[in-house]
C-alpha cells in the first residue's frame, strides 16, 4: 500500500497561526509533532512507501520536516499550481502504475487529529478488504455535534452510500445529528490505482486525459510546472469520481478524528484548565470562563471574559467568540484585499537553505534574522533598490561580495551595497546565525534577480 499524503490546503481559518507559507499541517496544534509529521508517521506504519503532493513554496518545509522524524521512503511530486484534489490524486496514480505498478492507495489530508490509533488501524484493515475488491472507499466519520464546515455522507445500508451533502447551515446540521445514517466526510480514501484512474477516464475524461498529459511531460524531475498543470480541470475528487461512481463502499471511522478546520475545532480536542479555558501562552485570568488564549510571545491578560478567542502572532492578532471562528475564512478574504502578504506569508519563512524571520520593518528599512543550516548556500543575487548589511551572532560566514570572497565570523559584519553581486555560504557543521539590516526605497522580497542558485530557483 502507498500512503498519498496531499498537502494543498492553506488553513485559512486558523489565521493568523496558518499562511499560505507555513500552513496548519507543518505546525504542532496537537501534541509535540507537526500534523503532517502525524500524518506521515501514522500511515508509514501501514505502507511500503510514501507520496507526498504539494506546492512548491512548501517543499524544503515538507523536506526538513520528514528527516525531523526520521522519514526514509518517501517521495515528494510538487505541484507548481493546485488545481484541486482529482488532479493531485491522478498524478500520484500515474506515479504509482510507472514506478511499482497496481498498488493500493490510502489518500490522506497532511492536516487530521487522529487521537485512537488502534481504531483508526482497525478501520484501514477493512478499507484494505474492500479496496482489493475493486471498491472506491471513503471514510465517514459519527457527528459528535451539528458542524456547519463538513461535508456529510448518507448511508443506505451497512458500509453502502446513499448520497453526499454539501456543507450544511445549522438546522440541517442539527437533524443530520439526529439520524444515525449521517456521516461526516472525512476526504480520506483508499483505492487501487488502477480503479481511480479507470473511475477518472470514465467520469472525468477530461481531468484524466490532461494529468497524463502532464505526468508523462514532468515526470523526469516530478515537477509538474505551471503551463502544464493549468491545463488540467480545476475539480476535487468527490465531484469528478466519488459522487458518480458505483463501486463505492464507506468505512466507519470511530478514532477520535478532526481535521482541525477552525479555533472551535482546536478548543474541542485541547487540554483545559478548571475554567474550561485553553490555554497555549503564559495568563493570568480573573473570572474568565472557556476561552481559547494563544501567543507565540506575549503573555495574555483577561478580566471577566468568557468563549473568546485570542490568538496573538508576532504581526497580527485575531478577537473573534467561540461559535463564530468559522468565520475567520472571510475575515481572511477582507484582509488580502488590502495586505496580501499578511495573510501569505508567516513571520518565520522557510527557504531551501535555512529560514528568516522579521524582526521589525517599516517603509525604509527591514530587520531580519537569518538563519543558514549547516551546508546551505544562498543563490548568487543582487537587489535593485537595497542595501544590506549582516551582522554575524552565531557561527561563521563565507560571503562572496562583488569578485571577492570574505570569512564573517561572530561579532564581526559587513555590508553589500544596492546593486553589488553577493552570496552567503555556510559550508560549516554549525549553523549560521546573522543580523540583516535593509535599507532602501523598495523592501519586497521580488527584489532579488538571481544569477546562480543550487536549488535551481529562478
């Protein structure tokens, strides 16, 4: 069995905690690993080999994380643009059929809290004994409370689908809870990769057709780039396969199961104190009942509060009530009108070579500190509109500036001045850590033309 671990989602209603740069799945919201980690580390167990589908900007982040946990078979295919679930999974069955033939495939979101793992094993055992059958399997979750944010899956008999529902509005929600043959739609998956793609050609022959197309162009380098992919229909799995097929079958999938899609999600599964409140940062509370509190610095103060949310980043904060966090999905969709890169991109940024955070900026300057992992390497760029200047803290720099090389070690700088050809280099078994300060009329990130890079970035 191959585990396919998609990775597409941005989590927009865990803001300001999920950016489109660092996700919800590559962050610890339950328990000391990452929920991807989770992920990979839950269904390795069962599987000769993983696939991991994912965007571009995430791959060092899915990388570094998989040798955080000691991950050896696994293979990452990266999607320069998504276009949705049927096409990810489609790749990965063509990857699958050219590189071990006919296997099954358990398909697993990156971003799921499973807290039973006996049941959750117990239950891909019967997907297994239907899937070698020929069957698609989907797994459906018993409601624990009327939620608005899932998909549900009627049953008509045992392990037998009578239909799917969309999100419901409250009401609807309340009545599915009542009737016992309603199941929330977990989007986990288990079929055989030759059964998905005969499903594909057969309801989506459009999608099939067009992902072919691209695996057989990308699959040298499994780089699917950006004109290929945008070729494909934009369309999930439930719509061009599952909701049309009549070869399904639905596991139950009693173990403990979130997707963590909002702060409500993550107040439910979180550790409370005898105020019933979560707390992930230093408080001091004076009669304040079931409030979620998180700060990644701060310590959060509160005086007759009850069912807030307080979440508090190094550069945003969000106040919204308990039942409503929903919702933050549209406050998100405000805010990139106005200031894109607040939702984008995380304080902390991974890159191929290391990580950034921003310490402090304003129109004219910008202050970073960097961080080069042992062995990372910088491309060869310049800027047009800044000036840099670094300041060694931690371990020791090789920095190529204009024809001539430097060694930076700690306490000592040097500046690059806008235009001049630079690199930093860390080919030491330290990790390099420096002060950067830029000052000029332009800050972006875009400002950078790259004349060489080892990690084939343009």
């Amino acid at each position: 069995m191959i585990n396919v671990i998609l990775c597409g989602g941005s989590g927009t209603r865990l803001w300001p905690i999920s950016r489109g740069s660092l996700p919800k799945q590559f962050h610890s919201l339950y328990g000391e690993t990452t929920l991807f980690q989770q992920t990979y580390l839950r269904n390795s167990a069962q599987s000769e080999h993983t696939l991991v589908v994912l965007n571009s900007e995430l791959y060092y982040v899915a990388l570094d994380q998989l040798k955080e946990v000691g991950a050896k078979e696994f293979t990452l295919l990266v999607e320069e643009e998504g276009r949705d679930t049927a096409a990810a999974i489609a790749l990965a069955a063509f990857h699958i059929a050219q590189s071990w033939g006919d296997e099954l495939m358990m398909v697993t979101p990156s971003d799921h809290v499973i807290k039973q793992e006996r049941n959750y094993y117990a239950a891909v055992d019967k997907a297994i004994s239907f899937a070698t059958n020929n069957h698609l399997v989907v797994f459906g979750i018993t409601p624990t409370h009327p939620e608005t944010g899932y998909g549900y899956i009627e049953r008509k008999a045992e392990f037998e689908v009578e239909r799917f529902v969309e999100k419901p509005n409250k009401d609807k929600a309340e009545e599915f809870l009542k009737n016992n043959n309603f199941f929330w739609n977990s989007g986990m998956f288990m079929f055989s990769s030759s059964l998905y793609l005969s499903e594909l050609k057969k309801n989506a022959v459009d999608v099939y057709d067009t992902s072919k197309n691209v695996y057989d162009i990308c699959k040298e380098n499994l780089r699917f780039i950006t004109k290929q992919m945008q070729k494909i229909p934009k369309i999930s799995i439930d719509y061009a396969v599952i909701e049309k097929s009549e070869s399904l079958k639905m596991v139950y999938g009693d173990f403990g199961w979130s997707d963590l899609g909002s702060f409500d999600s993550l107040y439910s599964i979180n550790e409370k104190d005898n105020m019933k409140n979560v707390l992930k940062s230093k408080t001091v509370l004076i009669n304040s009942h079931r409030n979620y509190f998180e700060s990644s610095s701060r310590m959060i103060t509160a005086l007759d509060v009850d069912d807030l949310v307080v979440v508090d980043s190094d550069d945003a904060l969000l106040i919204t009530r308990r039942g409503s966090t929903q919702g933050v999905k549209e406050l998100v969709g405000e805010l990139k009108k106005d200031n894109a890169n607040l939702v984008r991109y995380d304080s902390k940024v991974f890159r191929p070579w290391g990580q950034y955070k921003v310490l402090e900026e304003d129109e004219s300057y910008k202050i970073k500190k960097i961080v080069v992992n042992s062995g990372g390497k910088l491309s060869l760029q310049k800027h047009k509109h800044r000036s840099e200047h670094w300041i060694v803290v931690s371990g020791v720099a090789n920095v190529t500036k204009a024809d001539k090389e430097y060694i930076v070690k700690k306490n000592e700088s040097i500046y690059i001045s806008a235009g001049e050809v630079h690199r930093i280099e860390n080919p030491y078994e330290k990790n390099l850590i420096l002060i950067e300060v830029q000052v000029g009329d332009y800050l972006g990130e875009d400002d950078i033309v790259r004349l060489d890079d080892v990690y084939r970035r343009t």
